[in-house]
C-alpha cells in the first residue's frame, strides 16, 4: 500500500527532524568548551568539548536523563526501543 508507506516515510522524517533539532538545541544550549572534554575529562585543543562522538553522545544521554524533558512522541520512541 504506498499510501501507508508514504506516510511512515513521513513520519521518520519528521522524527529525524525532530532529533536534529533537539540535538542542535542541546548543542546550542550546552556549555563552553574549557579544554577538556565534558564527559571524560581528556585534554582538548580549544574548540573541542568532547574528544569524540561517543563521549558526546554519553554526554548528551546523561543529561537528558538527570534533567527529564517534555515527553515527546519521539523521546518516548527511543527510550521503549533502547530497553
Ligand atoms: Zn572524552
């Protein structure tokens, strides 16, 4: 049924938007870089808050989890599939 599959695919899109946005919210909203990375500690060139993606994105998890947001479609979504 394309109808059906045009919508999912709309939908996934909107969710992947949704996650963008919040991830670039948390970015925007996130503190300075000071030299080491936020989430182990490692030193860092300037500009650098993490030292990779994975500290980041740990980072990002621990603070969503010590401060609970709004419940959105899309958190909810994400939190029933990582269990
Ligand atoms: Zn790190």
């Amino acid at each position: 049924m394309p109808d059906d599959a045009d919508l999912s695919d709309e939908r996934i899109a909107l969710d992947v938007r949704m996650g963008l946005a919040a991830a670039a919210a948390a970015l925007a909203a996130g503190p300075r870089p000071r030299g080491a990375c936020l989430w182990c500690g490692a030193r860092l060139a300037l500009p650098q808050r993490w030292c990779d993606a994975e500290c980041r994105d740990e980072w990002q998890r621990d603070r969503q989890r010590s401060q609970p947001s709004e419940p959105t479609h899309g958190a909810a979504h994400a939190g029933a599939h990582r269990r």
